[in-house]
C-alpha cells in the first residue's frame, strides 16, 4: 500500500508517493497561484496526486490515504483551513472537497506538525516518539510529536509555538501581539537585529559584508561577521542564541521530548548554532543536568519533511 503526502504552499504545490519504508517513489510540483479559487486549488492538488499515481502504475485502490500539510490554523478534525493568511482563505472544507476525488481517507495538519512528522518518521528524529520541531523561517512554525502522534490541541489553534510570549511587551509581532517567539528568534528577527547592529556601528564588517547595502543582510552574514572576531555581531548572534536557547527551554520544560529539532536557512550553520543550544540549555532547563536534556539538532529532509509528514498522517494518529 502507499499514501500521498501534500505540501500546500504558498508557490508552490508539492505532492509525493510514498511507500511503506517511508520513501517518496514519485513527486511533482505545480504552481499554487493563490489567488485563484480553492476550488481550482484543491482540484490541482488532486489531479497532482493521479499523475504520479499513473507514472507509477499505482491503482487508486492501492492509495491507503492523503494528507495534506497546509499553512495557517487548521481544524484538523473537520478537514478545514479555518484561517489562512498566505491564501486569504477561511473556513475552506480542504478534506470535503479533495474527497470529491478519491475514496480514500483524507486529512489535513499546519505544514509544521507535518514536518515534525516527516523528520520522526524518516528523518533525524527516527529514533525518537517525542519531538518538537521549530522552523526559523520568515516566521516561527511549531511541530509536537508526543508518542509517535501529531498533538494538535484539543481545539484548532493549538500548538502554535511561534506565537507563545517571550519578552512581554517587547518586539512587535505579526499576528499584532508584541513580544512574542517569531519575533525574536525568526530569520526575520535575527536580520532585523544584524542591520540595526550595522546602522549602529558603521565600521562593523556587518557592513562591508553587505558592499555597504542593508538590503543586503541575510541570516548568514551576522554568523560570518561574528566567526571573524566582529564585536557588533557577536552580540547579534550571541543574543539570537539567548533568544532561541531560551525559547528551548521553555518547550522542554513543557514537553521534555526526546529531542528538538531546528529547520530553515538558519540551520546551514550547523554545529555553530546547535553546540551553544544545547549548553544553554543544559545550564537553564529545570532540572539541570539531574534531568533529561535533549538533543538539539537540525532537520535534514528538507522540503520532503512535509511530504513525509502528510503522508503519515492517518498512521501517526492512529500509532
């Protein structure tokens, strides 16, 4: 038997075959263009899933499940996009209307349960039933895996780890609270920071890494800048793994998973960034090294996570 996973983004949709050893044996892509009707969406996305069916001779009927990983606030038991700002979507009957086209089961998760799933299922979590995942993207994503199972909340809404506080009252955060996880620990935050670090101190070769161009400033640069002895970025970075080592903490005093995982481009710096993690928390978990510190390390599927993840949907609850 085999099962579709779906990654609806915001560009692009991407959608994969995958086998029961957990590898994707057929993927294709096609563009969202959001702003057509979710109809138009929905039907793309299944005539996505039949095309690779046929490319590999696969009967509809050897189709165990469909899940979908989708952005926004999911209403995971009823199959519905409550809110999505990526889309201007509300109250979308995702699962209803996929069913249109398959007989199979079909649900639906945020795009970051899935892709915590996908790295538990066949990536650098395999080893662990507990997880948490953090995507360090333009914004903050929050994956739960607890026992093998997305954990949703009891509502829709739930699990929404970039919006908890961090700094009440602080930086302003886009969904209109201040203060909160994304806005410090997101790329976003972190270049924020670097050019207000750069604008403050011109001889910094935060600068001259930018030829003199703040438009410039990426989520590599603070890193580079620091590795090369510049004070000003130093404590750039030294303050987004404050931030981030803090916003760990907090989840594993929650969760206590078996390990928490970082996604995004942030995460190209490898051991720079997860070394000083998991000092940090060492020394601020409650416990202290009398208890259970995890692992804090980076995602490795990349964008099949997701694919991954919705696919295993159905057999995470149901594990």
């Amino acid at each position: 038997m085999y099962r579709a996973g779906i990654d609806l983004g915001g560009t692009n949709i991407k959608a994969g075959i995958v086998d029961e050893q957990q590898h994707i044996i057929a993927e294709a892509s096609v563009p969202t263009n959001v702003e057509r009707p979710y109809q138009d969406i929905i039907r793309d996305m299944a005539e996505l899933v039949k095309t690779l069916l046929k490319q590999k001779g696969i009967g509809e009927t050897q189709l165990k499940s469909i899940g979908i990983g989708s952005p926004g606030t999911i209403d995971a038991v009823h199959g519905v996009v409550l809110y999505s700002n990526n889309f201007g979507w509300e109250n979308v009957p995702l699962t209803e209307q996929l069913k249109k086209y398959f007989s199979c089961p079909i649900v639906v998760s945020n795009d970051a349960n899935c892709a915590a799933l996908g790295e538990v299922k066949a990536g650098a979590a395999r080893h662990a039933k507990n997880a948490i995942l953090l995507t360090l993207g333009t914004g903050v994503g929050g994956g739960i895996i607890l026992d093998g199972k997305v954990f949703e909340g009891a509502h829709a809404g739930g699990a929404e780890l970039g919006h908890t506080s961090l700094i009440c009252g602080g930086e302003p955060c886009t969904c209109g609270r201040k203060g909160c996880v994304e806005a410090y620990v997101s790329a976003t935050a972190l270049i924020r920071d670097a050019k207000r670090a750069a604008q403050q101190y011109p001889e910094s070769s935060l600068n001259a890494m930018c030829e003199g161009d703040l438009s410039h400033m990426n989520g590599k640069i603070p890193f580079d800048a620091a590795q090369d002895g510049d004070t000003a970025a130093e404590k750039v970075v030294n303050d987004y793994i404050c931030y981030l080592g803090e916003t760990i903490t907090n989840f594993v005093n929650i969760f206590r998973p078996d390990i928490v995982l970082l996604s995004g481009g942030i995460c190209n710096q490898g051991k720079k960034l997860t070394e000083p993690l998991e000092t940090y928390i060492q020394d601020k978990c409650f416990g202290g090294s009398k208890a259970f510190i995890p692992e804090v390390a980076c995602a490795v599927l990349g964008n099949k996570a997701g694919i991954i993840g919705a696919a295993n949907l159905i057999s995470g609850k149901e594990r």
